[in-house]
C-alpha cells in the first residue's frame, strides 16, 4: 500500500486530506509541523509528502531545505496556503525540492489529479 504524510498545522485540513487519500487507498500519517514531519520522515519514508507552506516550529520550505540536504529524496506535493500561491512562492517550492504544487482548497479530484500526474494514483 502507498503510503502518504500529510503536514500541516490544522488538524481541520489533516482530516479531510486524509479521509481523501484512505479513500484513495492510501496509509496516511500525520503531522502538525515541519520537525515532526521531518522526525517522521527519517524513522520511515513515505510514499508522498502532502505538505502545508505556513507552519510554527518549522515551515514548509525549512522542512523541504532539511530534508533535502538529508539526502532523502521522494516525492513531493507542495499543498499551499491561498495567500502564498504567486508565482514567487510556487517557485521557491520548486526549487527547494518540491516536486509538484498544488493549492488550497484541494478536493479528491485535484489531489488525484496530481497523484496520477507524478505515477502514483
């Protein structure tokens, strides 16, 4: 079974993108922010890392620069917050290790979208 780590600070958002990607039969994990997520990733890597951009502790970005230079590599989806879907911040995802992008509000079919797009849907 695939599995997913969704991160992000509102349990609200961890809740539907799970029920999403059960729903797409996914094993899901969580994680309220990028050091958890980071601790998370270093015991067991998953499959995809569905991750929010604006987080206390440590941020999306911080997360995906750490990660990185751990010489993790999986794929990524960049889940953004509206107020940071320019073109600036879509890049600075990218070129922090980001390997798709996608925005909030995502629903079931968006986030199949991009699954499918990268192979894993």
């Amino acid at each position: 079974m695939k599995t997913c780590l969704v991160v992000d600070d509102s349990l609200i958002v961890r809740k539907v993108a799970r029920r999403i990607l059960e729903n797409l039969e996914f094993r899901v994990s969580e994680a309220a922010d990028g050091r958890e997520a980071l601790e998370s990733c270093h015991a067991s890597i998953p499959d995809v890392v569905l991750l929010d951009w604006n987080m206390p502790v440590m941020s999306g970005l911080e997360f995906l620069q750490a990660l990185r230079a751990s010489d993790v590599s999986r794929l990524f989806i960049i889940d953004s917050g509206t107020t940071e879907n320019d073109p600036v911040h879509i890049r600075a995802a990218i070129d922090a290790g980001a390997d798709e992008f996608i925005m909030k509000p995502f629903d079931r079919e968006i986030l199949h979208s991009k699954l499918s797009q990268v192979g894993l849907s």
